[in-house]
C-alpha cells in the first residue's frame, strides 16, 4: 500500500503485467513503444511504471555505451531484474528450469550483471553494445576507471564456440584495446583462446560469481 501511494499507481494490475513481462525479458533489449502496443498503454504510462520499479530497486536500466564517440541517436535500453531469483518466482519457474538453456542463460546473464553492477558500480560505467548495421551485440561493456574496456558475452551453454563474426569479436576488432570475456557453463571451459585475430577469455559463470562474491573485484581476470 505504501509502495502505491508513493508512487501514485492507480493500476497495479498495469503495473503487475509491466513486471512480469521484464521478467520474461531480463537481459533484453526494451522498448516501451511495443510494451505499450501489446498491453494498450500510452508511452508516458509505461515509462511511469518503468521508473517505478527502477526506483522500488526491482529493476535496472542499462544503455548502450558511448565508446570511440559513436552514439546512437536514439537510446535503447536493457533491463535487468536487482535479483535473478525474482524470476523464477514471478514467473512460478521450479527445479525444471535448470535443464533449459534459454532460461539459464536469462537467469546466467542478469546474476553476472547484477555482481558487478552490485560490487564495483561506483568505481566504473557499465552498458552493453550494439552494431547498428548488424544487431550483433556484446552483453554487458565495462569502462575501468582508467578508460580500459572489459566486454563479457554470457553463453551458459555447453561446447561454446564463437566464429570470427560473432559480436564480441567484432567490437574486439572495432574499438581495439579491450579485453574479452566469455561466460560459460562447464568447469572444462577455463582458459585462453583465439578467433578473428582475438585473444577471449573463457571462464565458468560459477567461478566467475565466486571470484565477485569473495573478492568484489575485477583484478583477478584481468
């Protein structure tokens, strides 16, 4: 009740259906034009709703980063749930979800966003990026204090192989001076290799998780 009042919601079923549709799409690209299109609000309501769960600390908004003074004209956003479990629970998800790829990387992918945005988000900017031309992506950018870039694509799948044309190897090769991480699932997958002229990093999501949650630092892998 105090959560409404606060924000002056009129509709919490609104509100509910804006919720359980990010939780649906943690980790994507949003645009609130189709949300709006989909549930027949108008775009000023849908971006209210946005806000409030942003500032309820139940969602973050991330967008692209501007890296090498190219910037999109128009801004995209990514949102990402504060918590991955929250997911499963909004969306009654049981012990089954642990044998669906796509749902593991969704719930990989928003746990990785959310230690380092939790542990070090104010010594660094943190977004994604996005080719214009192509759509290929980079999970999540990370901008050191010092300017160095750290980009981490999660791919919590088994036999992880990525072709020269993949996103991360792009932005590699495009913005120079990066370090490339991928995110994986199985503890074999531990180590450097090369694709497109590009040393990636391979590291197992619970490592990765474990050397946040231990040591709150990026100084470990890089």
């Amino acid at each position: 009740m105090k959560y409404i009042e606060l924000f002056g919601i009129r509709n919490t079923l609104q509100l509910e259906q804006i919720f359980v549709y990010l939780c649906m799409n943690t980790g994507q690209i949003i645009v609130k034009e189709k949300i709006s299109s989909e549930m027949g609000l108008n775009n000023l309501t849908v971006e209210s709703y946005l806000s409030s769960l942003e500032l309820s600390n139940l969602i973050h908004k991330v967008g692209s980063l501007d890296i090498g003074g190219k910037k999109s004209l128009k801004q995209k956003y990514k949102i990402y749930l504060t918590d991955a479990a929250l997911r499963n629970a909004i969306l009654l998800k049981g012990d089954d979800v642990l044998t669906i790829p796509e749902e593991m990387g969704l719930i990989v992918e928003t746990a990785v966003f959310n230690h380092i945005n939790y542990f070090i988000k104010n010594k660094i900017q943190i977004g994604y990026w996005r080719e214009n031309k192509t759509d290929k992506e980079v999970d999540i950018v990370v901008k050191m204090p010092k300017e160095e870039l750290l980009a981490f694509e999660v791919k919590y799948r088994e036999n992880v192989r990525i072709s020269s044309d993949d996103g991360l190897v792009r932005f590699a090769n495009e913005i120079k001076d990066i370090k490339p991480f991928i995110v994986t699932k199985s503890s074999e997958q531990i180590g450097t290799f090369e694709t497109g002229g590009i040393k990636i990093f391979k590291i197992p999501a619970f490592l990765f998780l474990y050397l946040f949650g231990a040591h709150r630092s990026l100084e470990l892998m890089i």
